[in-house]
C-alpha cells in the first residue's frame, strides 16, 4: 500500500517536527508499505505526492485543528478513492464533532495511532 502521510503547515514561530508521522511511518514502512511524510512546513505543496496513493493519514493540530479539515477535504476532491484517515488532539477528544466538520474523513483515529494501525 502507498500512504501519505501529511503534516499541515504549524502558525507559529517554530514549528515542531511530525516526530508522531514520523513513528507511523517507521511501522508502516517496517510492515513493507510505501511512505512519504510531507511537511507542509517546508514544502509548500502535498499534491504531487498523492500520486497512486492508496491513504492519506493527515495530521491536525488542536491549535489550528481546522487546517486538517482543509487538507482531508482537499485530498478527498483530488481523488475521490484515497481513503483519508485523521488524527491529533483534536479528532481523539471530538471525534463527532471531527467528522461534522469535515465528511469527506473517511477515518478518525482516536488515541494513539500507533496502537490503532494494527
């Protein structure tokens, strides 16, 4: 399987690294899937990677959990057979509220998504 896994860009002055992408990549890759995390912090733009990609596992920050909503929509209208899966604070403690807000989620993870991958 091919997954993208995308970090939104982060409003502040020093954003933090997807250290928790980064983990669900190193699971997904060691169960021989392919893997790209994208850091919209430093490129600008996810959509070249979503070529033949199977999922798109995005991120979503409690400060600014409304960018994930845009992502998930916006990977959903680029290919409408990626299936997309979102996580974060934000999705764990709402996960109703999470999938009102955006349906085009196919997947809300709730609590660690190391634990729920498999």
């Amino acid at each position: 399987m091919k997954v993208v896994l995308i970090n939104p860009p982060q409003n502040t002055k020093y954003p933090q690294p997807p250290m928790g992408l980064a983990l669900l990549g190193a699971i997904l890759e060691r169960e021989k899937h392919e893997v790209k995390i994208v850091d919209l912090n430093i490129v600008p733009d996810y959509q070249p990677y979503l070529y033949g990609a199977d999922v798109s596992r995005n991120n979503s920050h409690d400060s600014d959990n409304y960018l994930g909503f845009r992502y998930s929509a916006s990977v959903k209208r680029y290919n409408k057979n990626i299936r997309v899966i979102l996580g974060g604070v934000h999705a764990t403690l709402l996960p109703d509220e999470t999938h009102k807000a955006c349906p085009e989620i196919d997947c809300i993870v709730v609590g660690e998504g190391d634990q729920v991958l498999f």
